[in-house]
C-alpha cells in the first residue's frame, strides 16, 4: 500500500496525525477522538518510533568531525537530571528523571508550549497539579514536587511506577483450564476493587476523573494499582465549581465515554459516569473486548455509546458466571439512575460476588436470591431440615398412637 493510500484510509488528516505524534495537536477533542481509534494510534506509535530514531540519528550526527548541528534541546528542571523521555500527549510530555537531593527515581510532566501555550492550556495543567497534590491515596499516584521552567512551562513531578499499563497488566490466562480462569477473574477483580476506591476517595473530595481508561492506570510490580492523569476532572463544590471545559464540548476518550459525556451536556456529567468508565473497563478486563464498536466514524461511535446495546461478556467468556456478568452491565447502564450510584456500591457488589453473597445487579431475581442463600448456608438448612423431618415424623407417629 502506497503512502497516500494509507493516509485515505485514516479518518483524520496526515498533519493532524503527525502533530498528535509529536506532542503538539491543541485540539483536545480531535486528541481524544486519535485516542479512541486503535489504527491510528498504530500509526501514532509508527511516527513516534521513527521520529525517535531521527532525534538519536541527528544526535549522532553532531558528534561527527565537522559536524555544526547539534542535537535535540534537552529540559533542564533545576534539583532534576532527566534520564529519559517516557511519554509524550497532547498535552505534555512525561520523563524518568532522578531527584538529585534525594536520589529518588521520579517522573517529571511538563506542559508542552512553553510561553506559546494557550491561557486554558496553562491553567488546565495547573489545575491538574493542584487536584493530584490533593488526593492521597495508595492507588492513585503521588504529586512530590511542582514549578516552571525558564520558558515559562509549568512541570510536576510525581512518583515513577516501575510497571505497565492496566491494559497490558491483564494479558494473561487466556489459555487456562475453567476452574484456573476462575482464580484469574478473581485475581484481577480484587485489583479491580482497589481502583473502584481510589475513585471513590477522589469523588468524595468531589473530583470527577472523566477520562477513566486502561491507559491511565498504571500497574507496578506488586501488582497495585495506580490512577493518574487527571487533566479534564471535573470538580464540584457548593458555589463554586470549577471547569475545565466549555458547555458542548467534549473531553476524555471516546471508547470510554459515557452516554452522558458524548452528548456534551456538562451539567448531567457526575460520579455516575465514572463508574460507567470503570464499567467498561472491567469489561474489558475480563473479555479482552469492549461491549459495543467503538470503531469507525464520530457518529457511528457515538450512536453505539448511547444506543448499543452491549454484548453479554459470556459471548467472549463463556467461563463468566452469571452474577459477575449482571455486575458488569448494570455498571454500563445508558440510564444513570439504573447504574451503580457510587464506586463505592460498584466495588462494594464485586466483593459480594467474591464472598458467594447474593448480589445487588440481581436482587430482583428471587430464584437467584433463593439459590444463593441456600448454597451459601447449604450446612444449617441442611440439618434444620432433618430436625423439621423428623418432628414431622414424630408428630405423625405419636397421632398414629393416639388414634389408637
């Protein structure tokens, strides 16, 4: 396939893919939409690749006799040495460095444009490093230091996780026997539970995360969970909420928006929409596939996230039970009100589930209620069973010595 083949077959423009690769797309919204489609984003991680054997190329280069050029600017953050570059966003650019003073592996973000970035742009940074500074929490990541740079970029640094993201962490198991899935599944809701709490404490300090995804979950080695990345929250407060979007406009990651985000309609967005997020996430963790399509153009997503029906997860994973299942789709419920109304409540029917309890996606359903109790107490039924037998059979037989 030629070049330019390749570049009809992309549903954004060749300079659009480009600048997202390179760290300078301002539009969020197009950012989020080259998020949410996975061939682009193979395409994202082709330039970045290419364009990284460039920098090392021409930095090569500079040290050659004769050379005059010389190779990339380097940041320099004073107290930092940067080792590497780790990643870089739409909006910034996140490197390994160590803490000179404290000898302390960290990960320094810094916003991208220097004294060319946009007034919303800085106060959005700003703002995200004022929310994580605030949240302290062993599952979501911790804000140690923050300040500006010579040309007026504003940084943070925060704690390096040696470890992947969540959407690799859980690529395992695939192949196991049935009663080994079943240890796996549950393996990866207790891990699962943990991020439902950490999103729990942030909305009870009332931040929204709007941006929940596999890819903003770091996993380390222990096997903690880590949230970050909270660039678009929302927050709330009794007089005074502060926002980091304009009325109508969309923010955060199409395959992981809620029905309620993809309208654009600010106002209706609340803690319910995380948990639709984690929903889709745990969705994902356990089948490897996502509920619905989230391929193709704007409208066609955006029609399956607020009408498509989701796909039952057994239909990928025949080895789910049922009441895991009914969890999981009541979490992505078009309707808010007929979600989980907390993270809270969403974990706190997952470790129902765990425990063999009864759960709360399937209380209307008495025979599953009924079934779950009797499995549960099967011991005691049992032998209150035989005690009430054998008072019947006592009661018929002194009646029988009375008649007589």
């Amino acid at each position: 396939m030629s070049q330019t083949d390749q570049d009809d077959a992309f549903p954004f423009p060749r300079e659009v893919i480009e600048a997202y690769a390179a760290g300078e797309l301002e539009d969020e919204t197009l950012a989020a939409q080259i998020e949410s489609n996975t061939e682009v984003m193979r395409e994202v991680v082709r330039i970045q690749e290419e364009n990284d054997f460039l920098t090392r190329l021409a930095g090569a280069w500079s040290t050659m006799p004769g050379s005059t050029s010389v190779g990339p600017p380097r940041q320099r953050i004073e107290g930092y040495r940067i080792i590497s570059e780790v990643f870089r966003g739409g909006q910034g650019v996140v490197y390994k460095g160590l803490q000179e003073n404290t000898k302390r592996i960290v990960a320094i973000k810094v916003m991208l444009g220097g004294a060319l970035a946009s007034e919303r742009a800085r106060q959005r940074f700003e703002r995200e490093v004022e929310l994580v500074a605030s949240l302290r929490h062993r599952n979501i990541v911790t804000v140690h230091d923050s300040g500006q740079l010579e040309d007026g970029s504003s940084f943070f640094v925060m704690e390096f996780i040696k470890g992947v993201p969540l959407s690799r962490a859980h690529i395992f198991g695939r192949d196991l026997l049935p009663e080994d899935q079943e240890d796996s599944f549950r393996l990866r809701i207790r891990q699962f539970i943990d991020i439902c709490d950490a999103i729990q404490y942030a909305h009870q300090r009332g931040i929204i995360h709007r941006d929940l995804k596999p890819g903003n979950i770091m996993v380390d080695r222990s096997g903690t969970p880590k949230v970050f990345d909270f660039g678009v929250a929302k927050v709330l407060g009794p007089s005074t909420e502060v926002e980091a979007t304009l009325t109508g406009e969309f923010v955060g990651t199409f395959a992981y928006a809620s029905p309620e985000q993809v309208k654009g309609d600010t106002d209706a967005i609340d803690t319910r929409s995380d948990v639709y997020a984690l929903g889709l996430i745990l969705y994902e963790l356990l089948t490897d596939a996502h509920p619905y399509p989230v391929r193709g153009s704007v409208s066609d997503i955006i029609q399956n996230i607020t009408g498509a029906e989701p796909e039952p997860l057994t239909r990928h994973e025949p080895g789910i039970k049922r009441d895991l299942q009914a969890i999981v789709l009541k979490s992505i419920e078009k309707d808010p009100d007929r979600r989980y109304q907390s993270a809270a409540a969403f974990a706190q029917d997952l470790q129902n589930y765990l425990d063999g309890e009864p759960v709360e996606a399937l209380r209307d359903n008495a025979s599953y209620v009924l079934s779950k109790v009797v499995r549960r107490y099967r011991a005691p039924i049992l032998i209150g069973s035989m005690v009430v037998l054998s008072l019947v059979v006592v009661s018929i037989f002194m009646s029988v010595l009375w008649y007589r």
